[in-house]
C-alpha cells in the first residue's frame, strides 16, 4: 500500500493490535483469470513455529480455496478505526480536510487445514475470539451434524511473510494535536478509538 514513512508504524505491536481488535478482514489473491479476488472473512491472529499466523475458513461453495490451493501467495487487509477531519482543527486557514486511519497488510503464504480433527480445533480458535461459551453447545452437537458442517467449509492457515501497518493521524502536524484529540474524544466509537490511539501514540497527554 501507498505508505509514506511519516505513517508507518515502526511497532509491529501496532499491527498485531489493530489484527486483534479487528479481526474481519479482506482476504485478496487472483483467480483462475488473473482477476482479484475477495473473500471477506474473520481471521484468528496466532503464533506458531515462530511466525505469526492467521486461521480461518470460507464455504466450500466459495471459488476462493481453490485459488489459495493453486497460488497460495495472497494479500489479507485489515481496517481499523477511520474518521474524517475538517482542517478547522489548524491554527492556521491553508489546510484541507482529511482523513484518518489505522489499516494493517500482511502478504500470506496459505495452506489448507483439511483433517478433521485439525480443522475443529481451528474453529474453536475462532469461537474462542467471538463466543466463548458456544464451544461447549458446539461439543454437545450430534456428531453427524458436526461433520456435515465442517465439511461444507475449507479452513486455512495463513503464514504472515510481510507485515505493513499504516497508522495515519496526522503525526507530522503537531499543531493541531491537541484540537484533533478534542474532536475526536466526543465523537463517535471510530474517533474515539482514534483519539485512544492518539494517547498510546504519545501525540497527547491522557
């Protein structure tokens, strides 16, 4: 993505943050005629053999696997909280509006996840990240019932090679930190998790 260094987030934890606190991504590769392909999916963000790694899964009615199978290089995009910002927050009238956001891109080398018993362990990732208690109805389930559902998804792993991480809040603009985070304090749930950002950045004091 277009990344100026004045945005790019020098800590990875930022990146894994932003993953783990929104975890429905973009998940993007080419089909079979060189087109994008988009599939949007909750991932699971974990860490195995010493690289971060991120489960899910799609329908198997869904083309998307197939393409992952034949090309596993793929692109998974994550956006975090976004806003708009009028340039009255300027000391000064030569500005323009603008706008602010926090995005994650990971470049990913797939792999399908097709045993059984691998695959229901990665579902219960995910439970485990959204509903918790449903793992133990999950468990009480008929078997057959079970197995039908998860035959009719494909789950992946998706092996993290490349992290970029995008945090745009106006950090070269100093001077208009402090009315930037007044703004955004009292706004909606996007811009108060930017002006949460704003502090953790040290751009303000709490």
């Amino acid at each position: 993505m277009y990344l100026p260094q004045q945005f790019k987030a020098k800590d990875e934890a930022h990146a894994l943050a932003l993953m783990r606190a929104h975890p429905f991504a973009s998940l993007i590769s080419v089909d079979d005629d060189g087109f994008p392909a988009v599939t949007h999916i909750p991932l699971h963000l974990t860490h195995a053999n010493g690289q971060h790694v991120l489960l899910g899964h799609c329908a198997k009615s869904n083309p998307h696997w197939r393409y992952l199978q034949s090309r596993p290089q793929a692109l998974v995009t994550f956006m975090g909280p976004q806003a708009y910002m009028s340039p009255k927050v300027y000391p000064d009238f030569t500005r323009v509006p603008t706008w602010s956001y926090l995005a994650v891109h990971a470049k990913v080398e797939a792999t399908l996840v097709e045993e059984f018993t691998a695959k229901d362990r990665l579902l219960k990732q995910l439970i485990g990240d959204h509903e918790p208690p449903y793992a133990a109805q999950w468990r009480g389930l008929a078997e057959d019932y079970q197995h039908n559902m998860l035959n009719a998804i494909v789950a992946f792993e998706l092996r993290i090679t490349e992290l970029q991480c995008a945090i745009k809040i106006n950090q070269h603009r100093p001077e208009s930190h402090a009315a930037m985070h007044a703004e955004y304090v009292q706004g909606n749930p996007d811009e108060q998790t930017l002006a949460e950002w704003m502090v953790k950045l040290g751009m303000v004091q709490p």
